[in-house]
C-alpha cells in the first residue's frame, strides 16, 4: 500500500511539474513573453500598418511578443471596464482619458513613475501627461481634433457654397440638407447611455467652440447660460427633425456609418476616422471644418479632441515588458511615424508628423488645430463617463419635450455635485 500511495504521488508530481512546465511555457513562448495590449486603434488605420509598426517592435526586442486585442471604442471600453474589475485587463491598455481617474482609483492601471525612473525615461519629451494625485497614470500617444465633416456633394446639391461658421448659419444649412423622403437629414447625434461619449463630442463641443466652460473652479457649472444656450440649440434641431432618427440608441460608430452611407451631411467626428471614411467610400466627396461658434463670437474656438492613451495594467506579470513597448511607442521616431499614417498629433513634442504637407484634408485641421485650442473637459475628472451618463439621462428627457433646457442643466447639475 505504501509503495501504491508513494508510486501514485510520485506521478501526480511529475504530471503536475509537466503541466505546469507546458503552461510555463505556453504563456512564454519559452523564452519570449507574449504581452497583450488591448486598444481601438488598428480598426481606425490603414489595415496592417499598426501591426508592422509592432513587428519592427518585436524585431528589436526578440524575446517579447505583442498580441493585439482590437475592437471598436465603445467595445473596448467595455472589455477594459470587465477586465478592470475582474483583475484581467491586458498588459498594455488603451485609454481615453476620461476612464484615467476611475481606473486608476480602482488600482486597474499602474503608475508610470517608477517605470521611467528605471529606464532614465526623459518625462518631458510627452506632450501631456495624464495624473492623479501626483501618478502618472496615461500617456497620450496620438492625439485628434473633432471638426465638422462635411458632405460636399449633399452642400453642393443644396446651394450651400461654404461650411457654417456660426450655430445660425449651421442651423439653416441643416434646413436645407434635411430631406426625410430620401432618408438624409442635416446632422447626426449619438446619446447612447451605453456608450454616453456623445455628451462630451456632440452636445459639449458647441459650448467650447464659443470659448466656454461647463466647469467654474474646477467644479460642476452646468446651469450657466453658456450651457443653456448649447442645449437650447441643439434642442432646436431636434424639434425640427434634423437629426437623423435614432438618436438615444446610437453611438459613435453610428454616425460615422451614416456619414459614409450619406444619410447625413454633417456630422462631429474625429481626425481618426477620415482614414475609414476614404476606405469604405472612396468615391465620398468630403471635408472639414471647426465647429461653429455662437453668433459674433470673435475669439479662439475650442476644439474638442480625444486621445489615444497608454498605459499598463497594475496586474500585469511582464510590466518591465509592457513598458518597453510604452517607450517605444511614445519615442520620437516611431511616434512621428504612428502619427503620421494615423493622421493626428504626436504624443512625443520631438516627433515630426508628414501629413500637413501630403494631405489636403490634414492641412485644414492643421490650420484648425493653429486657430483653436484644444478643449475637452472631461479629461481627469471623477468617474467622467459617468456625468456624462448622468447628463445624458437629462438631456433625452429634454429633447422628448418633457423637461427644459433649464431643467435638464438644473437636475444634472444636482448629480455632479454629489459625486464632486
């Protein structure tokens, strides 16, 4: 019996050393870790550009190997928000900077600081870094400017010879765009409660174009009359139908397939998607414009932007690897490159993107980007996504008709005050 009990232990040891030497393995590749890094972006470029831009990675560094978990934003998000609270997320992470402050209180993502400091990772070659009580938490790699796209075709079709430059002269080219018999309509606008961006894109731009804030001290200030009068303008284009129909089930996503189908003229989207657009209609006559401002407003338009963050998992076992693909993908020479096929603006203030001189489109938002700032103050703020659900839930109410613009900015400002 003792020999029997011996034999038996002896080979659940050895099965149990060979499993755990395969698995050992397995996740490896014998010598080479295999990090994952899940994000949105390689949908929104050139199909297989951003995986040769990690293949010359893989190449200068032969023992770490780089699995792309891709998917569009808001499915993303939501496998980075599961992964978060399951303790799974991907090595390197993707990020909007309005998840920063939520993931990093949760202790998702890890601070960047120490990574740096063992590298001599020079802090000050990044454009902008995301913190959080003093933790670098997010670097943005690339990043993009919302203008107005617009259908040239549809405008030319219409008799309107240039793009609005102000919420009047948006608001009577959507009049004439509108055509509900032939299913196109002037403007689009997404407020999914899924995915509430749309807040932040489509219903907060129009205040920053006029050089305006939501905020007062760094505090909630959705009541004041800068606000009101962006809800009451958008609230006015959805009285009179020109917005596509939809609106409270469709994300981002959404708009730009409209865009491209040509169901609408108009519609606030990012730099990144112009790349998509070409793709899957190469015959759409197109271009952009900044976003209007309010009547007789003569001062610096803000432009609202988003960026492409990174940063590392907090759970992650192979940080040193993960950085090393942080750092190299914030370095000079291959930030210029990534921007440049994205068509954005660099992470790195030494890289030199090529698109303002080869693209006619990019040189509009270059000229843009020069004449604006860059707005988007949803960047750091607690549980952003959330306000902007918390207003979204508002805003519907009000453009069903059953509260005012006034209510709407008085009952989601109750909300943001008790999460501030």
């Amino acid at each position: 019996m003792k020999k029997a009990i011996a034999l038996s232990l002896a080979l659940l040891l050895t099965s149990t050393a060979l499993w755990a030497a395969g698995r050992s393995e397995s996740q490896r590749g014998g010598d080479t870790v295999t990090i994952e890094f899940i994000q949105w972006w390689e949908p929104e470029l050139p199909a297989g550009s951003f995986r040769a831009i990690l293949d010359q990675f893989e190449a200068q560094n032969p023992g770490i190997k780089v699995k792309l978990i891709s998917g569009p934003y808001s499915n993303t998000r939501d496998q980075i928000v599961i992964g978060a609270a399951a303790g799974t997320l991907s090595d390197v992470v993707g990020l909007d900077g309005a998840w920063v402050n939520d993931l990093a209180k949760q202790g998702a993502i890890t601070s960047l600081d120490s990574l740096m400091a063992s590298t001599n990772f020079d802090p000050n070659q990044i454009a902008a870094i995301i913190k959080l009580d003093g933790k670098s938490y997010m670097f943005p790699v690339a990043s993009f400017v919302y203008p107005i796209f617009i259908n040239l075709d549809h405008f030319q079709a219409a008799g309107i010879a240039n793009p609005p430059q102000t919420r009047t002269e948006f608001l009577q080219a959507a009049r004439n765009l509108t055509d509900a018999s032939r299913n196109q309509y002037g403007w689009v606008l997404p407020l999914s409660l899924q995915s509430p961006n749309g807040v932040q894109n489509d219903i907060m731009s129009w205040v920053w174009a006029a050089g305006k804030s939501m905020l007062k001290n760094g505090r909630p200030d959705l009541t004041n009359p800068d606000v009101i009068s962006a809800l009451k303008f958008v609230e006015s284009l959805y009285k009179e139908n020109l917005i596509s129909p939809g609106t409270f089930a469709k994300q981002e996503q959404d708009k730009v397939e409209e865009f491209v189908n040509g169901r609408i003229s108009m519609t606030i989207s990012s730099l990144a998607h112009i790349n998509m657009i070409r793709e899957r209609n190469p015959g759409l006559n197109f271009t952009i414009s900044a976003l209007p401002a309010t009547d007789g407003y003569t001062g610096r338009r803000g432009l609202p932007y988003a960026a492409w963050g990174i940063g590392i998992s907090e759970k992650s076992q192979h940080k040193a690897e993960a950085w090393k693909l942080v750092s190299y993908l914030m370095s000079p020479e291959v930030n210029s490159k990534l921007v440049s096929i994205a068509h954005a603006f660099p992470g790195n203030v030494n890289a030199k993107p090529d698109f303002v001189e080869s693209d006619e489109l990019y040189s509009k938002a270059f000229e843009i980007f020069r004449s604006g700032y860059l707005a988007n103050e949803f960047t750091g703020l607690p549980v952003a996504e959330e306000l902007m659900r918390m207003f979204d839930e508002e805003i519907q109410p009000m453009l069903d008709g059953r509260q005012t613009p006034e209510q709407a900015a008085a009952n989601a400002q109750k909300k943001w005050e008790a999460v501030f």
